[in-house]
C-alpha cells in the first residue's frame, strides 16, 4: 500500500512538471472600426502540443464557438479579424483540448472597438428646421446640445442602431424668426472626441449649395481656354505667311543641293 501511495505521488509530480500552460496576448486590444485585430496564443508544457485540438471562443452574454468566415481567420496560435465592426466587442478565449478531453484555456484578449461619429449640419427651409446628425459611430454615447443666440431652443432626438453595430443620432431644432440667419452652434461630445462645436452659418450654406454652379463655371472657362488655343494654332498653321515661309525653305534647299552638285573634285579632270 505504502508503495502504491508513493507511485501515485510520483505521478502527480510528474504530471504537474508537464502540466499545460496557455499564455495569450495581447490582454487587451482597443481598435478603431475598419482595422485588423491579431491575437496569439502559446501553449508549453507538454510534449503532446501537437496532438493538441485548438479553438477559440468569444465571452459576452453567453460563451460561442468561433468558426472561420471571410472576416475571420483561425489558426492554432492565431485569431485574426478583418475589418473589425462593434459587434466584435467581446472577450476572446483561446483554447486546446488533448485527447482525454482536457481543457487549457489563455486568460483571454479583451477587444473593444470604437468609431468616431460622421457628422452633417443642415437646414430644411421649407419646414424652418437645422438638423445635426451623427452617424456610424460607437459608443452610443454621443451627447448634441444646441447653442442659440436668441429665442428658446426646441428640439428633438432620435437615436437607432445600424446593421454594423454603429448608431445614428439626429438633434433637430425648430428654427424662429428670432433664431433664423442667426450664427447656431451644434455641440457633439463623444468618447471618441473632444467637445466639437458645429456652426450654421447662412452664407456658408448658400455657398455649399452652389457647389454644382461654381464647378460648373470654371469647367466652361477651362473649356472656353483650350478652344481658343487649339483654333488660334490652327490658324497660325494655315495663314499665308506660314505657308509663304515654308515655300521659301523649300526653294534655298534646291538650290543649294543644284550648287553643291555643280562643283567638281580636283583632279577629277
């Protein structure tokens, strides 16, 4: 007996010189969306790596297997993921499994993804409306608040989720006549910006709005240059004087090849 408790000693310090050990990095990656998220995974330990299954999984509300897909590539010591989106946030678990079906797992890669808002200012005249919109962006924790000059501000919000993970958010305010050609600011705070300050300026949107008219006058002056210099080339091409020119060119040469062709060698008499 006392021999048998001994042999199973051994083997438990055998078995914890050998012991498994998964080290994962990077703890944690912090993206923008659109990039590339790399994570590894090493495992050490055992002479018996190679046998080993692998796998990944992704911890949120629930724990998933992940499969490889056209944005996912999977190896045994790598997760790649491209590009990224907000519905990647998670903690990522790397795994192996032996042939008894033992599980080894890293301590897991924390991704966490961030997209910074697109935003427009505009004005529906015909409804006296300013509308300050922030799209694609993530966190939802975006904040709009409006800077008046005169008159009480009236406004209202809506915020929806994209297909992406990212959200959209619209801040209308109702525009007064004590409030409409006046200098309004739309302020936007996000976490993944500092405090950004939106100004309507009247003028700046007549002048957005002609964009098509002022490029459309400075192709017709372009245009109207070339024009004139392909038609005044062709002209000087043809005039008389240009063809007197090239005829008198013409005449010196013949009558230089008829001299050089009159004199003779010496001693060819």
């Amino acid at each position: 007996m006392e021999l048998i408790i001994i042999i199973l000693l051994l083997l438990g310090i055998i078995q914890g010189l050998v012991s498994v050990k998964v080290v994962q990095h990077p703890p944690v990656l912090l993206l923008s969306m659109g990039e590339s998220a790399q994570m590894f995974c090493n495992i050490s330990g055992d002479e018996k790596v190679e046998m080993l299954h692998s796998y990944w999984k992704l911890r949120r509300s629930q724990e998933v297997t992940l499969e490889k897909t056209p944005r996912i590539t999977i190896t045994p010591h790598s997760l790649v993921i491209f590009p990224v989106t907000p519905r990647d946030n998670g903690l990522y678990i790397c795994s192996y499994r032996d042939v008894s079906l033992d599980s080894y797992k890293g301590n897991g890669t924390h991704l966490m993804i961030t997209a910074t808002p697109v935003v427009t200012l505009t004005e529906d005249t015909e409804n006296h409306l300013l509308i300050c919109q922030a799209e694609r962006f993530y966190s939802a924790d975006l904040n709009i608040s409006w800077s008046v000059p005169l008159g009480e501000e009236q406004t209202h919000e809506n915020l929806t989720e994209n297909e992406d993970g990212t959200f959209t958010k619209v801040s209308i305010l109702n525009l007064t006549k004590e409030t409409e050609g006046e200098n309004v600011a739309c302020h936007l705070v996000h976490s993944t910006l500092r405090t950004v300050l939106y100004r309507y300026d009247p003028s700046s949107i007549l002048y957005v709005q002609l964009f098509p008219v002022r490029v459309a006058l400075v192709l017709i002056v372009i245009l109207s240059l070339v024009s004139f210099q392909i038609y005044h080339h062709q002209k000087w091409k043809g005039s008389p004087s240009r063809k007197l020119r090239a005829e008198e060119q013409e005449t010196v040469a013949a009558e230089l090849t008829e001299a050089a062709s009159l004199q003779t060698v010496p001693g060819s008499m």
